[in-house]
C-alpha cells in the first residue's frame, strides 16, 4: 500500500468518531418522550400554567430531525465527529431551550445536561468533549441569570437564593467531570482490550501459518528431495561427459551447484532439534552464525565484510561472546535477509554483530537502493514485497518476488524471540538497513516452548503497536 493511501486512511478513520447513528437516534427518542410525559403530567396531571406552545414546538423538531436520519442514513451509519459533535451540540441547546422555558436551574431536570457531554467522553475526542462541557456549563450559567418562572401552582412559586444557583452550577460542573472521566476511562480500557485481544488473535494465527510452513518443509523435503538427487547425479555425468571448452559447462555446472543447494536448503530446514543434536554441534557463537549465514553467498559479485564484537558499554560477563543454541528457522531467516540484500547490493553488503550483558544484535547492511517509503512500515508481512517487477535481472538474479521470503524469515526470527526493524541509511549514503535484536537470555536459551514463541511474539507486536 503506498504511503499517501496509508496516511489518508489512517485520516479517515481518525475523522470517525465511535457513535452510530442508531445509538443516538434511540437516545434522542427516549429524550423526547421523556420531554412529552414532563409536559404531560405538569400540565394535565398538575394543573401548572407553562407555554406548552413553544414546548411541544421543541419537542417536535427533536422527532422531525430523529424521523429525517432515520430516513436520510441506514441505522448502522457511523458519525464522523464533526457530524456528532453538531448533534450533540443541538441536544444541549434544545434542553437548554425548554429549561428556560420551565424555570432554569430551578428545574430539577436541569442535571440532564450532563448527559451529552457524557456520550461525547464516550465516544468523541477529548478536544470535541471539551468543546461541548464547556457549551453546557454556558447554556447552565445563562440559566441562573435568564429563565421564565417554575410551572407552580395558584400560590407563589419558590425563590431559590443566588447562593443556591450558585451551588447547583458548581455540582453540574463537578458531575459533568466525573461522569465525563468514568466514561472516558470506561471506553479506553475497553479500546486497550479490544487491541490486546486483537493482538493475541493475530499472534494465535502467525503461529498457525508457522506450523503449516513447518509441515509444508517436511513434505517438500521428502518429495524433491529423489528428484533433486537425480538432477544431481544427471548433471555430473553431463559434466564428465562435456568439454570444459563447450558453451553449455558453464551452464551445467551452475545446474548442480543449484540443484546441490537446493538439497542443502531442504536438509537446513528439516534437519533435528537442537536437543536431538550432540553438544558440538548444538550450539554456535555468533561469528559462527554470521559465517555459516554469509556461506552461501560468498562467491557471488557482490562483497560481503562480516564483522563482530562486543559493545564497547559491556561489562563483565556481557564482554565474553554470546553461545547460541542452533536453529534451523535463524540460520534460514539470517540467510533469507543477507540474500535479499546482496540481490540490491551494488557492491558491498556489511553484516555485523555486537553485544553486551543484555541484548545480541545483528545488522545487515547494503549499499543499494534502500526500501521503498511506501512499503517500509509493512515489511514482513505476507506478499508485501519491495522487488520491482517479476522478470527484471540484477547481478545475473531474478529481482521479482511475491514477499513470502521476508514474511518467513521475520516470523522464524521472532519466533526465536529476536525483534526486527527496517530503515534506510542516513543520508548522503544510500541502501537498506536490517536490524535483528535478541534479548540475550532469549539468544542463549537452551529451550523454546510454545509457550515462550507465543510470548515472544506478542511482546514484539505490542511493542510494534506502541
């Protein structure tokens, strides 16, 4: 997804604002018949005089614009906040319009201009809660000063004191703020469960696409692995069989070295547990990670400067070089991540490693193109890719691909516990960055249950969200 689209959506959902039409709708009816029963019973039940003209005038309109965005909008239409803002605004001024036709703050009924500011914590920004508070408390502070007399009986209505005005403000105010707070902290800490939920069911699925990856290895390893043999075999006899002098040598003989390291690869990713594995070979430093990952691509045309060392902030124990336990998924991850840049490399890729008492990182680095701006946030994930077109060459390799290759080796990376990050170089220099970080308990860990991947890589996706 480029860029500019990412960022105008991100600006579209941001303008959404989390109430539905339908919710107000149905507020805004209970509201009106609220209204009308008031009415109702102070008028006919009680015998109060009141100007029951402009009453039912308010009330009225409240159902006509209800009637219209029933008409106007489906019920599951989502409110921009611009939109929401307005119609809550207008729910303000309408209570505040029949308050002061019934007597202002000395009506009891007063308190409910608290609710919309109470809807719009819950669903509006700050800035838009804010705004409308601030309307309320106008719309109440206009009241104590301006508003037609209580609907009372034949005897003299009350007079409340300006003291007691004063007070009823104030407790509107502090209600208003503690409504407002509670709602808004109500819906974060729901929005921060429905994220965390989200968050463990992407988890819950990379973990499955991981294991069908594993399955899918196996099975590949057992069904090429015959026919791979045979090509072997085929291509050594037509090698033997050739002159070094022919045209076609050349070509038979990167046949087998081909065919030869696909077999290596299939045995890479099929090969035993580290526990299944005697002490030796078990386990590695990490300049023997850097070298068995760079092995393959050695003798290509592009230059590969392998460096390690500790960092020069080590203390102690963080001085002396990480042991690592041997996995297939970091060796295949490292590999996949040094072949995708010696393939943009123009002529040098630099892959180095440093660690101290708490973290092992790895870096590789190119001196290509870089990543492309629009893709840089999405790396990683399945069939984002930033090769050009299928089809092109570089250095004598096919530069098109469909993303898979970078989306298994960052989840067999972060499986291990590792967390990736992706830029591009300071400028004047050019080319891509790759970083691969362990916690280096994780890096030395003898085991790795399920348990601890699925913690990994939620630990890596909330830091990511975050």
């Amino acid at each position: 997804m480029p860029s500019n689209a990412g960022s105008q959506s991100n600006r579209i959902a941001a303008s959404k604002s989390r109430l539905k039409l339908g919710t107000i709708v149905r507020i805004r009816w209970l509201a009106v018949i609220g209204q009308s029963l008031a009415v109702a019973i102070v008028t006919l039940g009680l015998g109060f005089d009141m100007p029951i003209g402009p009453a039912l005038l308010l009330i009225a309109m409240s159902a006509w614009l209800n009637i219209y965005l029933s008409i106007r909008f489906p019920a599951r239409f989502r409110l921009s906040n611009t939109f929401a803002i307005g119609l809550l605004i207008y729910d303000v001024l309408q209570l505040g319009a029949l308050l002061y036709l019934t007597g202002g703050v000395d009506n009891p009924f007063a308190m409910l201009l608290v609710a919309p500011v109470t809807v719009s914590a819950a669903t509006l920004t700050l800035r838009n809660t804010l705004f409308l508070g601030g309307l309320a408390l106008l719309v109440t502070m206009v009241l104590i000063f301006f508003a037609m007399p209580l609907p009372w009986g034949a005897s003299q209505a009350p007079t409340l004191p300006f003291l007691y005005k004063l007070g009823y403000f104030a407790a509107v105010t502090a209600c208003m703020a503690f409504l407002a707070i509670y709602a808004w902290r109500i819906t974060k800490e729901t929005s921060q469960m429905s994220t965390a939920l989200a968050t463990t069911e992407l988890v819950l699925a990379r973990e499955q696409k991981l294991h069908a990856l594993d399955g899918l290895a196996a099975a590949a390893a057992h069904e090429l692995g015959t026919p791979l043999s045979t090509i072997v075999l085929v291509t050594k006899e037509l090698e033997r069989g050739i002159s070094k002098d022919s045209a076609h040598h050349e070509d038979i003989t990167l046949l087998r070295t081909q065919a030869q390291r696909c077999r290596e690869i299939l045995q890479k990713l099929t090969q035993r547990s580290p526990e299944d594995e005697d002490p030796l070979h078990g386990s590695f430093t990490v300049q023997a990670l850097l070298s068995e990952g760079v092995a393959p691509y050695k003798n290509g045309v592009i230059s590969i400067v392998v460096s390690a060392a500790a960092r020069p902030s080590a203390k102690g124990e963080g001085v002396s070089e990480p042991l690592g336990v041997r996995r297939p998924g970091v060796l295949y991850g490292l590999g996949n991540i040094i072949e995708n840049a010696t393939d943009f490399a123009k002529s040098k890729v630099d892959v180095t490693a440093s660690w101290d008492e708490n973290e092992v990182e790895l870096q590789v680095v190119d001196d290509g193109p870089g990543f492309r701006p629009e893709i840089i946030e999405i790396l990683g994930e399945p069939y984002v890719t930033s090769r050009p077109d299928a089809g092109k060459h570089q250095h004598g390799k096919k530069t098109g691909g469909l993303g898979l290759g970078f989306f298994i080796a960052k989840t067999l990376l972060e499986r291990s516990g590792a967390r990736l990050s992706f830029e591009n170089r300071a400028q004047p220099n050019t080319g891509a960055r790759v970083r691969i970080i362990w916690p280096r308990r994780a890096f030395e860990s003898k085991r790795e249950t399920s348990f601890s991947r699925f913690a990994q890589s939620l630990a890596v996706l909330t830091d990511k969200r975050t």
